[in-house]
C-alpha cells in the first residue's frame, strides 16, 4: 500500500467567491454609469465627516448616495443622512470590513442609473479591507493628521492598493506638530506615484481639490474603454 | 473547495493544503496557522495541515526594464537603482496551489510529502 498522498494541484484564489462579485458589482456600475468611491482608514480618522462634507458639496453639482459599513450602531448613517442624500447603513456585526456581497445587498432597492457617484465607507480598519475587492473605481485610503506620520509604514498593503490617500484634519496639524513632509515621504515609499489630497472637513480647506480630483477621475473612467477586472 | 473535492472523491481525506501567501495579501502567516485547527474542525479539514509558502513582492522597474524582490514592503524601490516602483508582479498571492489527499484505503499513515 503507498501512503503517500497524492497531490491534486487546484490553483484557486481563497477570496475567489469575493472576487467573482466583485467584478460583477464592478460591471454593474460601469453599465450603469456611476463612479464609486471607496473609503478606507483607521477608526477615528474623521471618514464620516469628511464624507458627510463631501457628499454635501458634490450634491450640488452630481447625483451621489452612499453606503457606510459600521460594526454595530448607525450613527455614521444618521450623521450621513444630514447631507441630503440617500444612504444606507451595512451593519456588519463582529466582521472588522465590507465584503462584495454586503455591498451588493445593501444595493438592492437603489437604481445605479440614476447616480453618478456612489461613496463606500469601509469599516474603520486598515488592515483586512486591503484584502477584500468591492468593486470600486476608486480607493481611497485617508489618514487624519493626529495618527502619526507613520502610519503608511505599518500598514503598508493598504496603502499600496489605493488609489489616493486623503491626509484629514489638516486644521489640527499644527497643534500636534504633524510632519506633513515625512507622511508625504512614508506614503510615497510604499506607494509611488500615489495622489494625495490635504483637506480639512470641518474648515473646508482642500474641498474644492478633492472635489475636482473626483470629477477628473470620473471623466477619465467613462473615457476609458472597457477593459476586465480591476 | 477542499469539502467538494472530497466529496466527489468518495470521502476521501484531505491531509494538507499548500497555501502560497504573499507578503502584500494582508494575511500574517502566524495568524493562519494559529487558526487552522480551530476552523478546520467539524470540516473534511480536520486534523489536515496548512503548508504555507511565502511570496516576497516582485516588483518591475520601467527604467532598468527588469523585475525583482523588494527588500523591504515599506519601501516599493527597484533592488538595482533603488528608483520608485509602483508595478506589483507578485505578492498579492492567497491562493490554495494544492491539496494533499489521502485516499480511502491508505488513511492509516498521514505520510510526510516533501514540501
């Protein structure tokens, strides 16, 4: 009798099912002509707020929703809702980020077609969301200046898959001596070529630019021809 | 994936997984291996072993027109001219390569298979 065990190559991606939906989310959108951003951060970096500024600013020119992903209460929703546009609220109980298929039920009900920009807000973290796809055009990591300037360097797979980084509460970065050239440099050592943006949601300072980058961003995804995956 | 292929392998044993994880899949090794007997419980995973093999990140730099190993996650440079790269060809990786499968009749010696 061989008792050795017999090897059976299978070459699969464990987060293949998150994959598969999220490129189908992903065709979705693109059919349905909206552009969806994705937040990503630590807890506290002031997502909620920044999203809330940003929603409000951009309803005025463009159609915009968004969804929030929150472990347990709807506060974000409720604070979110203040903007005027529809949101809706992803509990995701102990699970620490949003997977494809929440988003694609917290979907259910909404018509893509009569958006232009939809906003995901991940769960506070920045370590799994680096991990799990959901269909986004754009991935925007943000990072508050009472962090730290380091941040880029111990969590550097999520800067690494983003597409912007959005550096928040720039109206407290003097008071906490916040390095603004050293975090440029730590995001640009994990990230090359990385677009940030400097913006204070509460003064408003750097609104304007983000609020043009997405606009640009946008123009240049709808030009773009239709190619597969991310 | 490993319950189906026993399945429809007439129960037959899972014994290992070979797992290639890449150091930017946001999966720390440790923590993988700390977990797999507790989640392969109760599963056609049980009592199976979890081989993991690391994926540095290769990188491609356009100005030396070649690939390498980045020396270090917190730094994306070229390993030659220490320039900025940005172009990922490897390290993302969390995929399952194999399974080792044990069938029905030689279950009695799980027998080490060269890694």
């Amino acid at each position: 009798m061989n008792p050795q065990p017999r090897l059976l190559e299978v070459r699969q991606n464990v987060l293949r099912q998150n994959d598969v939906v999220a490129r189908e989310l992903r065709q979705r959108f693109r059919e349905a002509g909206v552009y969806v951003v994705s937040l990503v951060s630590s807890p506290g970096s002031g997502k909620t707020a920044f999203l809330e500024k940003t929603l409000s600013l951009l309803r005025q020119s463009y159609r915009v929703a968004a969804l929030v992903g929150d472990l347990a209460t709807d506060n974000d929703a409720v604070r979110l809702a203040r903007a005027q546009v529809p949101v809706k609220q992803i509990t995701t109980g102990t699970l620490c980020h949003l997977e494809a298929a929440m988003v694609r039920t917290g979907l259910e009900g909404w018509e893509l077609e009569q958006l232009d920009f939809l906003f995901i807000e991940n769960v506070g973290n920045l370590v799994c969301p680096a991990s799990y796809d959901v269909g986004e055009n754009l991935r925007v990591v943000l990072l508050s200046v009472t962090e730290g300037e380091d941040k880029p360097l111990k969590y550097p797979t999520i800067f690494n898959t983003a597409d912007a980084a959005v550096l928040t509460k720039m109206d407290l970065a003097e008071a906490v001596e916040f390095d603004s050239v050293a975090a440029e440099v730590n995001i640009q050592r994990v990230r090359p070529g990385l677009p940030l943006l400097k913006v204070s949601s509460k003064r408003g300072e750097g609104m304007g630019e983000w609020l043009q980058f997405l606009a640009v961003s946008r123009s240049l995804e709808s030009r773009e021809p239709q190619t597969v995956g991310a | 994936m490993a319950e189906e292929e026993s399945d429809c392998r007439g129960g037959a044993r899972v014994s290992a997984v070979h797992l290639k994880l890449g150091a930017l899949a946001g999966v720390v090794k440790e923590a993988l291996l700390s977990s797999w007997e507790l989640a392969s419980e109760g599963t056609a995973l049980q009592g199976s072993r979890l081989r993991i093999e690391e994926i540095p990140v290769v990188v491609f730099c356009p100005k030396c027109q070649a690939s390498g190993a980045l020396e270090s996650v917190q730094w994306f440079a070229c390993p030659r001219c220490k320039g900025p790269v940005s172009e990922v060809i490897q390290g993302r990786e969390l995929q399952v390569t194999a399974l080792e499968i044990l069938e029905r009749e030689m279950q009695n010696e799980p027998a080490t298979a060269p890694a």
